[in-house]
C-alpha cells in the first residue's frame, strides 16, 4: 500500500477512535448524571428505610427476647406436664393396685360369705328334718293316739250303734 492510502486509513482510525471517544464521554457523562440522580434517589430511599430498619431491629431483638423467653416457659411447662404425667403414672399404679387388692378382698369376702350361706341353708334343712322327726311325727301321734281315743269314748259313752237309715242320712249330707 501507498503512504497516501495509509495515511488516509490511519486519519480514518484515528477518526473513529476520536468519535468513539466522544460517544464514550457522552455515555460517562449519562452514565454520570444517572448515578448522580440514582444517589439522590437511594440517599431520599435511605432516610426512609433507616427508620424501618432501626424499628425492624428493635422488634428483631425483641422477638429474640421474647422467644428466649417462650424456649425458657415452654421448657417449664414440658418438665411440669412431664411432672404431672409421672405422677399420674404413679397415681394411676396405685389405684390399679387398690382396685386389684379389693377385688381379690372382695372376692374372698364373696367365697366366705358363699360358705356361710350354704352352712346356715344345711342346718336350716338339718333342724327342719330334725322338727319334723323329733317333733311333728310324735305329735302326729299322740295327735292320732287322742282322736282314737276319743273316738273309743264317744263308743262306749253313747253305745247305741246307728241304723243304716241313720248312716245313710249322714252320709247324705257330706254328698
């Protein structure tokens, strides 16, 4: 290539190097005035937010406090609840042992009296057998004994023997 070629290509770089850089130093300047009116923007975002976040922190550490003191309170009520569920435990050992001390109590009572019932029911039988053979049956006898001889009496005292008519008459008033 020519010197003159080359001259007018190196003029042409140069050229678009020089307007590249005034293009650069448009969009630094934008690029400058953006910033600056972001800056004011984030400074006028920034006094708004730093009360939001002093306030935030101050409701962050008292959720802190407060949760510290929810863990504490709730670590109080599990060992009370765990408390009492032992002791219910117990409790509820104990009266299933007093129950199971009086059933078996209740049982024996229950077997015993059983006993006492079926003791008192056989001399009961024994001492109703024991009045109707050593009582009744010679009551019945001597009982028998008298009517017969009241009726040998009633003989001997009247003894005038009844005629058949007589009989008959009798007979017919029980009929």
């Amino acid at each position: 290539m020519s010197q003159e070629t080359l001259i007018y290509v190196m003029t042409a770089a140069v050229g678009v190097s020089a307007a590249a850089i005034v293009i650069q130093l448009i969009l630094l300047f934008g690029m400058f005035f953006s910033v600056r009116e972001t800056k004011k923007k984030f400074l006028e975002l920034s006094e708004r937010v730093e009360p939001l976040i002093d306030t935030s922190r101050s409701v962050l550490d008292s959720s802190r406090i407060l949760l510290d003191q929810t863990r504490k309170q709730i670590g109080e009520i599990t060992a009370k609840t765990n408390q009492l569920l032992s002791t219910a435990q117990t409790q509820m050992n104990r009266v299933d042992e007093f129950l199971g001390d009086a059933a078996a109590r209740s049982k024996a009572q229950l077997e015993h009296a059983e006993l006492v019932v079926d003791d008192a029911l056989n001399r009961v039988q024994e001492t109703s057998a024991m009045l109707q053979t050593g009582v009744l049956k010679p009551l019945r006898q001597i009982n028998g004994l008298a009517v017969g001889i009241q009726a040998a009496i009633e003989f001997l005292v009247n003894r005038r023997r009844t005629t058949p008519e007589h009989a008959t008459q009798e007979d017919e008033m029980f009929i």
